[in-house]
C-alpha cells in the first residue's frame, strides 16, 4: 500500500502543487486548506507523514501542532513549512516534536528527499514484522487495527497475552518520532516516584511491562501516572501476561487502578491462536531475524507446525536464533516441544494440564519455562532477566519461590 501523506496550507496553489508533485512519486495524498480540516483528516485516518504549514488564518501551523502533542497525536512525523518562519519559531516547533522544517519555496529535491529520509525513519523492523504477521494472521491484523483506533483517540493501552506473547511487535507502532521512549526498568519505581516517570516520558511513551507482576503500591502508582497522562501528553501502555478478570478476583489489582485502562484492552494473538498457522508465523520471525536473506526449509515448517509452545513467541524467537545463528543443521527438530505438551509436575497429558488448579498449572508452567531458559543462558539469571522482560529484583523472588537456582552471575 502507498504511504499517505497529508499536506496542510491555506493556500490552494502550493496544496495543489504538492498534491501533484507526491502524487506523481505514487504517494497517496490528503489535503487540508486550515487547522480544522487537519483535525477531520487526522481523525479519520492516522497519516503517515504530515507537511504543515506555519501560518494559517484560524488556527497556526504551531498551535495545532502543541494540540496533537497534548491529545497524544502526534505519532507521525510533521515537517513545519513557512516562507516567514523564524528562527526562534523553527526551534519551538522542533522542541514539540516537528521533526524537520522546510523553508518556502521548496525546492522539488530538497521536498522529496525529505519526504523520503522522514519515511524511511518510520519504517523500522519491528513494524515491518507487525505487518508480516498481520499478513498471515486475521488476529494480528485486528490487534494491530484495534491499537490503531486507540492510539487515534489519545486512549491509554492494555495489551493482554499469555507469558512470552508477542508484545514487543507493537512496540514501534506505539513510539513516537523523535519523542522518548521510556520502559519502566524496575517496578518499585512506580511506587517510588511515577511523577518522575511521568516528567521523563513527557510527550512520549511510557511502557509497563507487565501489570501482573505488580504489587498494591506499585499499582497505586500506576494508577497516579495515569491520572497525570494527558496533562503531560504523555501515552500510556500496559502489558499483562494474566487477565485483568483474574487479576481483580485475586485481589492483586485494584479496580480503580484498571478502570481508565479497560477501555483500551486489546488481546495479543498467542502463538497457538486457531486463526494462524504456526510454520507461517515462525516465517515471519526468521525474516525479520535474518533481514529476509534466509527462509526455513519445509522440514524446519513442518516440525515447527507439529509442535507446541507454552513460552509462546519467546520461546519460538529463541529456537529460530539459533537456527540463524548456526543453521538448521544444528538444530534437532526431535527436541522441539511437542503440541499439547505439558511442563513436568502438572498431569501426563493435556488433560493434566487444563484439570490442574490455576495456581499450580501456572506455577508449573512457570517452572519449566524458566528452567528451559535458564539451561539455555548457561544459568544466568541477569541474562534471563533481560531475555524475558522482568525486573531482576522480582524474578529472583519468583525463581526463589519456584524453587530454582541459577547461579546469579552475569
């Protein structure tokens, strides 16, 4: 599909020329003569590039740029415009998240190579591999839908997968051009300073990793980033590897904590979805792990396709690094997991697996996961901290309360 650009600027000669300039490089175009019919087209369709203009008569060039900023919708790249522009004016508008500024009249190469260098900013490999998956999976491509209209709406995200889901492929959906991207690295920071938190992802993306893993007071201060996002235009994701439901029945969430994030719940097709074929998304992954330069053979498909993965997309990632590290001939496709395979401790079968007491079944799991990951990393539980996205301070607990030991050493 051609990238769509929306070019804004109250005089009709120069949207014109624009229109037929981009629209000859095969870009598809959208015009607006002033701020509000930006809003309009902004609101029906998230561009992919925006070439606004400084002065306008109702609503300036810079002012609606603050407003998209401030409403959390300012997740293209705008490139400001202006044949009087000042210095100071040039600086403001970089400082809110204008990624670059033309000075009229453009010259039809400086235009397009602008126009292109901007594109190709936005391209990166994890969004090309969202889109490889949607490709394949109806569930992907709904996901990737519903977080488009959310992110549309300025709504804070909740995306909710099994332990080892795909969460990370939205990743480069959810970052805005040249605006931070925080991560929270250690849990206790939400209960130690989330204003913090929130002044350093002012304007940008602030990314929890998993709300399951949080305590009460930890919850609280997620609930007080959340209070504070749209004044701070900041865009709020969660992640959770359990149901909010079960969560809230545990008693480890508290429904005012979850309340502004139900709105924006959207599911992360686990590996095993019934609307995907496995050796199809496992393509996808190894292209975007070699860049495209290799394909699995159809033994590698077929043995991937008969198999099971309860570490879900981690666990699937790690078997496809070492096929495009040291080749399938290395690999034995008889160790793969098999499909409706159950971790040791949970039943013979998968009749074990799904009768077992959620606790225990989920303690099961855990425990094998881990093991199979830490055997992997040579026992390092720092290593494994970072290839499974916790803080290490917990996992330690976790490992502690599994009953497994690593050797701690990184």
């Amino acid at each position: 599909m051609s990238r769509h650009i929306l070019v804004v600027d109250d005089e009709s000669g120069i949207r014109e020329l624009l229109a037929d300039i981009l629209g000859d490089e095969g870009y598809r175009v959208t015009l607006a003569e002033n701020a509000t019919a930006a809003r309009a087209a902004r609101a029906a369709e998230r561009p992919d590039l925006v070439l606004l203009d400084i002065w306008m008569p109702d609503t300036d060039g810079v002012t609606l740029l603050k407003e998209w900023q401030r409403n959390g919708l300012l997740d293209m790249p705008v490139v400001m415009m202006s044949g009087h522009a000042t210095i100071d004016t040039a600086v403001e508008a970089t400082r809110i998240g204008a990624a670059e500024f033309l000075e009229k009249p453009v010259s039809l190469s400086r235009l397009l190579e602008t126009v292109q260098r901007q594109l190709a900013g936005t391209v990166v490999a994890g969004n090309d591999l969202l889109s490889a998956l949607a490709t394949v999976s109806p569930a992907f491509e709904r996901a990737r839908a519903q977080v488009e209209a959310l992110l549309a709406r300025g709504q804070p995200l909740l995306l909710v997968g099994p332990p080892g889901a795909a969460f990370d492929v939205f990743q480069p959906l959810l970052r805005r051009p040249q605006a931070p991207w925080l991560a929270l690295e250690r849990q206790s920071q939400l209960a130690d300073s989330p204003s913090d938190l929130v002044d350093r992802a002012s304007g940008g993306t602030l990314w929890i990793p998993d709300l399951a893993a949080l305590s009460k007071l930890e919850g609280r201060g997620l609930l007080i980033v959340s209070n504070r996002r749209t004044q701070a235009s900041l865009r709020l994701v969660v992640a959770s590897t359990a149901d909010p439901a079960r969560l809230l029945a545990d008693g480890r969430l508290d429904a005012a904590v979850f309340a502004p994030l139900a709105p924006g719940r959207v599911d992360v097709p686990a590996l095993l979805h019934t609307e995907h074929d496995v050796a199809e998304v496992a393509e996808c992954l190894f292209a975007s792990l070699t860049d495209g330069r290799s394909r699995l053979s159809a033994e590698a498909r077929d043995a991937i396709g008969r198999s099971g993965f309860l570490g879900d997309f981690v666990e699937l990632r790690a078997w496809l690094e070492r096929v495009a590290l040291l080749g399938e001939a290395a690999v034995d496709w008889l160790q793969l997991p098999a499909s409706g395979a159950v971790p040791a401790g949970v039943g013979g079968g998968r009749g074990g697996w799904f009768d077992a007491p959620l606790r225990e079944a989920r303690d099961a799991f855990e425990r094998a996961y881990f093991e199979h990951h830490l055997q992997r990393l040579g026992g390092r539980v720092s290593a494994l901290a970072e290839h499974v996205g916790l803080e290490r301070t917990h996992l330690y607990r976790r490992l502690k309360q599994l009953g497994i030991r690593g050797n701690g050493g990184s």
